[in-house]
C-alpha cells in the first residue's frame, strides 16, 4: 500500500539584498542591480529572487528558451541575480522557487523535452563537476512540490542523478503515480500512486561504495547498484511532454515544480 504524505515544514528564507529588474531583450527579465533592503527584501516581505530562497552557489539553470537545442544557460556570478518569469522565479508564496517548463520550450540536443533545471557545479558555480559512485559520500536533500502537469502525457521528473550520456535515476510523476526510475526502467519503484499536486516532500539521494540509496520523506525507498565516474545532480522540472504527444502546443501546457530547500555535500 502507498505511504501516506506528511503536511510540509515551512522554510523560512535567509536574509539577502533586493535587485532591480534589468530588460534583457533575448532573455527576457533579469536582475542585475544590488538595492536597498528597506521596506522589503528577505525577512520584511516576500522573496524577489530564487537566490533569496535558495542557495544556488553551485549551481546552472537550464531554461526552456533560446535557439534550436541550444537552450539558455545561467551560471555563476548572474545567477544569484537572475530570474525569468514564467520559468523560473519565486512563488506567489515567497517561499518556495518555481521551475516551469512548457511543452513547446526548446529542448537539448540529447532529449526531447523541455526542461527548466539546475545542474550542479563546482563550489565556484562556475565549472561543470562530475564525480564517481565508487569513491567517496555523495548527497542531494532537496524538498520540493510537484505543482502542474502537462495535458495529455501527464509526466515530470523533479531530481536526478545524471551520469555521462544517460539518467541514471530520477524521481518521476505520472499522474497521481510518483516513482523511482533506474535507467531506463521507468517505473523501477512506486514510491505512492496517490500524489496530489501541491503536497511538499522530501528527496535524499546518498551515493557511495557503488550504491545510490533514496529516500523519500526519510524512508528508505530503494537502493540501486551505480558504478560510474561521471554523474552529477539535478533538479527543478523537466518536462517529459512535447508538442507531438500533448495539446495545446503552447506556453500555457506545461509542468512545474516548486522547490523549498535543496543542498548537496560530497565526503572523502
């Protein structure tokens, strides 16, 4: 039978500066200038920018814009200023960080879905990081919501472990079903087949002698055998719908995550 979910904590956001909004012509909206915190900002009032809710250091956004499989990539230094709306910006809570990733959004040259995701990088934001299964202790805890599905193919997937050319694990919604895939099993492990839209949980992946061990709202759900050099962490939405299997084609099909927390460790 499927575990019930626990209501959610409520994250409580760490002081930082407000910015003004800058037009970006090709990019749409972005912030780019550092502002007084009177009479707003975190702590007095609703969080302006996701790096007001989340600690994106090492991170890159992937957006759902930009030229044909060469979508839109945001690292580090404009990170921690930027946002774009829809896609990616604060919730209407302040609280939590909402990836949207509509069906007709440009994809990567190695999928076919759309995807508004953070990618982990090295603790200057600035390089990609790899890391192997074998050697070391390996953790993502991220807490987050799936909170809209696309139309007809009702599919998104929340977080990953990505490891050279292929996911290697992801947590996946379809529907009212959520599960943990390994490689391309898709439905590996049924974690609850009553999800609802909107409920906050948790996520920890725990990498280490060859083992990815997952964790759902501190249960132990699965435990997968991994041996890789070249994996990272993911998460935020991506999307596993497109124009050819959901209607309408359009900016308003879409799926969308909200994250509260995400944090990652690596141990010798």
């Amino acid at each position: 039978m499927a575990a019930a979910l626990p209501a959610a904590a409520v994250l409580t956001a760490l002081a930082a500066p407000a910015y003004v909004q800058a037009a970006d012509p090709q990019n749409g909206p972005t912030a780019t200038a550092a502002t007084s915190d009177e009479g707003g900002g975190k702590g007095k009032g609703r969080a302006e920018l996701p790096s007001e809710v989340l600690d994106l250091g090492n991170w890159k956004l992937t957006l759902p814009v930009g030229g044909d499989e060469d979508p839109t990539e945001i690292v580090q230094p404009e990170l921690d200023g930027y946002s774009k709306d829809p896609y990616f910006t604060t919730a209407e809570s302040g609280e939590a960080v909402r990836f949207r990733a509509p069906v007709n959004g440009v994809t990567t040259g190695g999928s076919s879905y759309p995807r508004t995701e953070l990618r982990e990088m090295e603790s200057d934001g600035e390089d990609e990081i790899e890391w192997s299964s074998t050697s070391g202790r390996h953790t993502l805890e991220v807490r987050e919501a799936f909170t809209h599905l696309p139309e007809d193919k009702p599919h998104v997937v929340g977080a990953q472990i990505h490891g050279g050319d292929d996911d290697v694990t992801v947590l996946r919604l379809e529907g009212t079903k959520l599960y943990i895939t390994e490689g391309d099993t898709a439905h590996h492990h049924l974690i609850t087949d009553d999800y609802e839209l909107g409920t906050v949980f948790e996520l920890k992946y725990v990498v280490e002698e060859g083992e990815i061990k997952v964790y759902f709202n501190g249960e132990l759900e699965a435990t997968l055998d991994h041996s890789d050099s070249s994996n990272y962490f993911k998460t935020g939405a991506y999307t596993q719908a497109n124009c050819e299997n959901s209607s309408p084609c359009d900016d308003g099909n879409y799926g969308e995550v909200e994250v509260h927390d995400v944090s990652v460790t690596h141990e010798d």
